[in-house]
C-alpha cells in the first residue's frame, strides 16, 4: 500500500526524482523485466520501505516515466499553438512520434509489448489535448454537438497513436516529419479519403 505523503514537499519530490533517476540509469542498462524494485531503491540510494512510500511497484515509476515524458514531448511541440487546426493536429502526431521513438530507444527489446500497456493513457492524454484547444468560452454546445466533439477528438487520438505506432514499430521507413506530413490528410479526412 502507498503511503499518500506531501507532494508538495520537497522531500518528497526529492526522493521521488531520486527513484525515477535510478530507474532511468537502470532501464538504459537492462530490460525492465530484469529490474526489481530491490535494483532502484539501491540505486537511489534508500530503502525498499521508501520506494513503496512513492509507489506501488516498478510499473508504476514506469507509468509515471512515460507520463512525464509524454507530456514534456507534447508541451514542446505544443508550445505557441493556441488554437486547433491542422498546424497544431500536425505538431500533437509528431510528438506522438516522438515518443514512441523514444520509448523503443529507451526499452529496445520490450517496446512491442510496452507500447500497449500504456496506450489508453496516452489516447487519453491526446484527446485532452485535443479538447483543450476548444474555446471553453464559447455557447455551451447542445448534447448533440458535444457528442460529436468528444466523439473526433477519441477518433483524432487513436489515429495518431496508432498511426505513430505502426510507423515506428515498422523500422520508421520515413521520417517523422514527412509520415506526418502523408498521414494527416487521412486523419483529417477520415473515411471520405477511403471511400474516394
């Protein structure tokens, strides 16, 4: 069971920065598999007692890892953007590219089966995104509309992680900028670009 400390202390944001150094240095060494929890609270220099005070168990660091990194790979592309359009739709899928290039260099032998683990929250992630840039000070739209914005900005996210998925599981044949480039006219047109 997690201890709920301060997060706001900065002992605890120490200590948790401290844990997630040491499993970033154990990840680039060995497959997660073979990292314990023992492995990263050694290396960080504390107790076993101490990592489980931070976290429930190695895939929760690693969540938290992913999360983090996700979102500063997003904001960075993001940054400047303040409305939705094709230009900001673009910048999001690169970053999604982005990180699934930098999740299979960081786990080499375990992306095919990382990849998924974390997918929902990274489709998750993408939508609100993709929901933030919608002018909140607008007319409330009516149930109708808003089933229907919720409803592009699901099928805007799993297309990009899909999409960024499969361009990098296979050998990333292009670069990131030109697959996007190809691909958003298909995000954006969806089954009207199918059906000719």
């Amino acid at each position: 069971m997690t201890i709920k400390k301060n997060e706001a202390d900065p002992r605890v944001i120490r200590t948790r920065r401290l844990l997630q150094d040491a499993f970033d240095s154990l990840i680039q060494e060995k497959d997660f598999e073979a990292i314990t929890v023992r492995d990263i609270a050694e290396r960080a220099t504390v107790n076993r007692t101490t990592f489980y005070a931070h976290f429930v168990d190695k895939f929760e660091i690693l969540e938290a890892k992913l999360m983090e990194s996700f979102m500063t790979i997003i904001n960075r592309r993001i940054s400047g953007h303040e409305v939705l359009n094709e230009e900001t739709i673009q910048s999001i899928f690169l970053g999604v590219c982005d990180f699934h290039k930098g999740l299979s260099t960081m786990c080499k032998r375990r992306y095919k089966s990382l990849g998924p683990v974390f997918e929902i929250q990274i489709k998750e992630k993408i939508q609100t995104i993709l929901l933030s840039f919608i002018d909140k000070d607008k007319m409330r739209p009516s149930p109708n509309a808003q089933f229907l914005i919720n409803t592009a900005s699901i099928m805007l996210s799993w297309g990009m992680y899909g999409a960024a998925y499969v361009w990098n599981n296979e050998g990333q044949l292009i670069n990131a900028e030109s697959f996007v480039k190809q691909t958003t006219p298909l995000l954006m047109n969806g089954a009207k670009e199918l059906l000719g």
